[in-house]
C-alpha cells in the first residue's frame, strides 16, 4: 500500500500511526499540559494524574480528530475537560482556602497581591476563569484560546474584558 506522507487525509497521522507516534506527541506537549493542570487543581499529584488522564482519553478518541495541525489545542480542550471534570467530582471550584494556604506554605516570596488574584480567580465563574487561565498563566493569544475553547475570537475577547472588569471589581471590594 505504501502511503506517501503527501498522500495522507488531514488526521491520519495521528489518527492510524502507533501508539508510539501518538505518545510522542503527547509527550512534547506534556510539560504545558502539565501546567494547565496544576492552574486548576493547584497539587502536583493531581495534575500528574490529569495528565495520565488527558492521555488516556486522547488515545480512545484519537479518531475524533479532523486535522492533524488541530492536534495541540485539541490536546489541551481534552486536558481542560479532564480538569473541570475533576473539579465537578469534587463538587468544588479551584478551593479558596488551599490556594492562601498553600500559596503561603509554597514560598513566602509570593506577595499578597498574588493571593489575592488567586483567590479572585476563583471566584470567577468557568467560562471566564478558562480565559484569564489560558491568556495570563499561560500566555496563549486569544486566537489559541479561540481554538482551545472552540469559540469565536469576538467571543472571547468579551469574555477576557468581562472578566478582568469582575476581577478588578472583586480586588477593590476585597480591599
């Protein structure tokens, strides 16, 4: 049969090569799908297991995939997903108390201004915490967070407006 690479219909790469070839792409993305765990759940063993996790489902639903240069932010709405999931089984948002505590515990560098915009995070609703989330904690443009979230980019620079207006009115009324 003998495919050519010029050949190949847009996913397939992923899709039908081995298990080797898909982990391998995951394994380069591994580091920032990392992050973006531990932004949610805030513990290096959860965002471990949210990584094992974000595999596992990216491999059962590798066929899902239509375009083999959709592959990263795919990736990184399943990582997301996984995380809210977390979250949602845990029936709590990102939890307040830990944050200040374990912010503190962390390193006593951190000011309280950067507590405090934790604690503010997390009173976000989700919609608005997956913006700031992606654009300050991991500096994606909003064209990748447009793709990640699967919305339009009018979308959600609202949303990111929206949301820095809700923070700083939560700063300044926590102050």
């Amino acid at each position: 049969m003998g495919e050519t690479l010029g050949l190949e219909k847009s996913g397939e790469r992923v899709r039908e090569h081995t298990e080797e070839y898909f982990f391998e792409r995951i394994d380069r993305q591994s580091g920032k799908l990392y992050s973006i765990a531990y932004s949610y759940l805030r513990s290096d063993a959860d965002a471990l297991e949210m990584l094992q996790e974000a595999s596992y489902r990216a491999w059962s639903k590798r066929k899902s995939l239509k375009e083999d240069a959709l592959f990263d932010s795919w990736l990184i709405r399943i990582m997301i997903n996984c995380c809210m999931d977390e979250l949602r089984r845990r029936k709590k948002v990102v939890p307040v108390e830990r944050i200040g505590e374990g912010a503190i515990q962390a390193s006593e560098m951190r000011s309280s201004s950067r507590i405090d915009l934790e604690r503010a995070l997390g009173h976000m609703p989700e919609k608005y915490r997956h913006v700031l989330t992606l654009r300050f904690y991991h500096d994606m443009t909003l064209g990748e967070i447009a793709r990640i979230l699967n919305k339009p980019e009018s979308t959600v620079k609202t949303r990111l407006y929206r949301a820095l207006k809700r923070m700083r009115s939560r700063l300044e009324q926590d102050r």
